[in-house]
C-alpha cells in the first residue's frame, strides 16, 4: 500500500476526531426543518410510533434515503407511523440533532458518526448499515492543470476546514512534496474552504483552479468545463470505501427494534429498486432534489447522469474501510487510538437481509 493511500485513510478519520470539524459533504451546518415525504402513512402505526425522524443531506450520495421518500418505500413499511424527515447540510448538526432526539435515524459519513461515537464514549450512536461508496473526485481547470504533478502555486477548494475531503488533499499533497498550513491553507499550493453550493461558481470565475469534492459537485464542475484527474476510488482496494452509512440513536434502538427493522427494511428494498430500475432510480432522486425542502433545483442531465453513476449504492457498510481508516491514522500519528469496538450493530440489517434472500455482510470485528 502506498504512502499516499496511508495519508489519505488517515485523513478520513483525523481530523475529525482532532478539531471536530465534521461533515461529510461540507453543505455547512444547518437542519431544513419540517420536511415533509411524498406519502401519507397508511395501516397499523409500528411499535406505536406516531413518527420515525430520519436526517438526510440533499445530494447524490444520499441516493438511498432520498429515492426511498420519493417512491415511498420507507413509508410503505412503516404503515400508520409517519416518516418525517430533516435535510442537513452537514455532519456536526446530524449528529447533534440524533444527540438531542430532534432525528432516530440519520444518513451520513463515516467521520462524523466516528467522531459521534468516539466523543460519547460509545454511547451515542450505532451504524447499522452501509448506503453508498464513493463518488469523490479531484477536478480541475485543464488549462492551468494538467497533471497531478502540477499543482504547485495553485488554488484548491474543498467543502470544509477539516472535513474528509479537505483532510484527504492536504495529505496528499503533502505526499506530493507541497508544504500547506492544515489550518490557513496556504502553502506551495492553496487551499480554500467553500461551500460545496458556491464551488461552482468560484470555479468558473476563476478564482479556484480545482476542487477535491464529492458528487454531484464534482460532476457540477465538469459540466463547467472541468476535468476529473482523480477519482478516490482508485486509492481503495476494489475501488470501494464508506461515503455514506446509517446510523441510530442507541436509545431509539433498545425502545424501537421494530421501527429500525421497518427502516431498514425500505432501505434494502429502495436500494435493490434502484439496482433493478436504473433509469427510473435517477429520475426519482433528481425529482427528489428538486423539492424545496431539498436541493430546490433539478441536476441537468449532464450533471444527473454523471453523479448517479459515480456513487455506488450499497447495504455493506464497507467496515473494513472504516477500519483501516483509524488504524492508519493511529500509525500516522495524528490521533490517539479511538476504541471503535462496538460500533457497528448489523443484527437488525442481517435479519432482513437473510429475509430478502441476500447475504449477511460483516462488522470487521467492531461489532457490539
């Protein structure tokens, strides 16, 4: 495995743990209250909840909860108990709002529900599920960068101080040779925290000459006239690695089995609905985004059709990843070694996975 691949697996977990500033997207920090889904509970309420409170961003690597609203297939299985969703910009927020009981149930990466954990002691939460891999890529301006060796004197953005993102470029270009302030940004290269809804229009004015970011704002980019010379996936084995998992109040899961199984259940189901219907899958998360409550505005195609290819739907929480993520950073150096054992409980998604007929899939060892 190359030094670079060990600085950018460290970079998942570090600075999280270290600063706090979370976020697996970088949207910023704010909830959209009161969201409402698309269909109306119907039948005998699940374990005489009147409502289910998931949290959720609005973009492509958040396919599964989003598609799920818009067909209705959460809903379906809760019968008379009404989902009611929230739409976060960023991690810290979610993960404060499952701390506070504001959300049950969360979609969201892999730092923040690390850094949730770690903070609490292992009290706070639980990854209960696997929903997306990978969709994060390098673009940039092909007329001031041509290759990955030529980024010196260059501005980069990423969504967030201290989120995965920005963590895993500054270690790799520190792999590269460039000295960067982790704090300022500034170095032999540059790099500029934006919001991922303003990195388009930073890079079309030029101010930006490139972005390591996830979709869709990757793929915004490219229909900007950007180039893709990175995609993440490639540093992983088997070009898979945890961008989106789910995550449960622990308090929720002990008072609520049932509740979480019927999540769980219109989880699978959505994800294995997009697998089978492809084409009508992209239609209903553009639909989706296009809701005020979410992204407000539909993805062109040129736009859609790239983001949806590029993050893998998936029920496999990719634990492994996770894994690797901490030990790396453990052996960098840049954190105390987190105790992650217990963090997983996929006692819930195996029960249903075995009853959709697929196979069980695996803790890595940190399970409860």
């Amino acid at each position: 495995m190359s030094a670079v691949r060990h600085r950018l697996l460290a970079a998942a977990v570090t600075v999280p743990l270290l600063v706090g500033a979370l976020g697996a997207c970088g949207y910023g920090s704010e909830a959209k209250k009161d969201t409402a889904a698309r269909v109306a509970p119907k039948g005998p309420k699940t374990d005489g909840l009147d409502q289910v409170k998931i949290g959720l961003f609005g973009n492509t690597t958040h396919a599964t909860p989003l598609i799920g609203l818009n067909k209705g297939l959460f809903q379906k299985e809760l019968g008379g108990t009404e989902i009611k969703p929230s739409v976060f910009n960023a991690g810290p927020a979610e993960i404060e709002a499952l701390n506070s009981g504001a959300i049950d149930i969360g979609w969201i990466g892999p730092s923040p529900s690390i850094n949730g954990y770690v903070k609490s002691h292992g009290k706070s939460l639980k990854i209960i599920s696997g929903s997306a891999s990978g969709g994060v890529s390098l673009v940039v301006n092909p007329k001031k960068i041509k290759s990955l060796d030529d980024l010196k004197g260059k501005k980069i953005a990423t969504p967030q101080l201290g989120n995965t993102q920005d963590v895993a470029l500054l270690n790799f270009l520190a792999e590269k040779g460039y000295k960067v302030d982790a704090t300022t940004g500034k170095g032999d290269v540059t790099v500029q925290r934006i919001d991922n809804k303003v990195t388009p229009t930073s890079f079309e004015q030029g101010a930006i000459d490139a972005a390591w970011v996830p979709e869709p704002t990757a793929s915004k980019l490219v229909a900007a006239g950007g180039k893709p010379i990175l995609d993440e996936k490639k540093l992983w084995k088997d070009g898979k690695f945890v961008i989106t998992n789910v995550i449960v109040s622990q308090k929720f899961l002990k008072e609520h089995p049932k509740a979480v199984e019927a999540v769980l259940r219109g989880s699978v189901k959505t994800n294995a609905w997009i697998r089978s219907h492809p084409d009508q899958a992209k239609q209903a998360l553009n639909e989706q985004l296009g809701q005020p409550e979410f992204a407000g505005k539909k993805l062109p195609d040129n736009v859609i059709d790239p983001a949806f290819k590029n993050v893998a739907i998936t029920d496999d929480p990719l634990a492994a990843t996770l894994q690797e993520e901490a030990d790396h950073a453990v052996k960098a150096g840049l954190l105390k070694k987190p105790e992650l054992k217990g963090i997983y409980d996929l006692t819930l998604l195996n029960k249903v996975l075995k009853s959709e007929g697929k196979a069980p899939v695996d803790d890595a060892g940190l399970g409860s």
